[in-house]
C-alpha cells in the first residue's frame, strides 16, 4: 500500500478572523484611519483574510457617560455575536465616549 499526497490551493490567505464592532449611540465607528487603511487592508498585509461586522450601533450606558472595565465586559457578553474560539479568531470592538480611569481605550476579556 502506498500512500498518496494531495496537494491543492485554499486561500491566498495565511489566517482568517472576524473584528465585530460595537458603539454607544453617537460614538464613531473605528472602520478606518482617515488615511484609507481599513481593518481588510491593514490585515491583509499579513495575511488574514477579515470579516468586519458593524454590530450594534446604540449600546447605552446605564450608569452615566462613562464605562468602567466590568461594564464594558458585560456589555460584551450581552452583546457579541455567538463564537466558537476554537475555530475562528474573532475580537469585539466597543466604542465608546469615555473609559473610567484611562486615558486611551483598554483591551478587557
């Protein structure tokens, strides 16, 4: 018995992900830099092949305008598409006008 190799072309992409990408109502969506470079084109120069999802676009904010890191956590597992992070890379964006205690944005769980 011999055994046979099979080769063959899947993609001209090394990896594939999903960007999903919340806003509080009136907060901009991060699809680009104001220079032309959206999400597709900046991963594409490495290889990935994305899908970018404009989600929800009037999240609120209950207590204030402000969001601390367990509200903004919260409202990411309210809010995120249904994933299975053993087959897909798949990372949520929400925009929103003030994060509590920072000065720039934060990357939570």
């Amino acid at each position: 018995m011999t055994a046979c190799l099979k080769k063959g072309w899947l993609s001209e992409s090394y990896r594939k992900m999903t960007v999903e990408i919340d806003t509080v109502a009136g907060s901009e969506q991060p699809t680009d830099n104001g220079a032309g470079e959206t999400w597709s084109t900046v991963f594409s120069k490495t290889g990935f092949n994305v899908n970018v999802i404009l989600s929800n676009t009037n999240v609120l904010n209950l207590n204030g305008n402000s969001f601390s890191d367990a509200e903004m956590h919260a409202t990411m597992l309210a809010k995120h598409q249904p994933t299975n992070l053993d087959t897909e890379w798949h990372y949520y964006i929400l925009a929103v006008h003030y994060v509590e205690l920072k000065e720039r944005g934060i990357m939570y769980d």
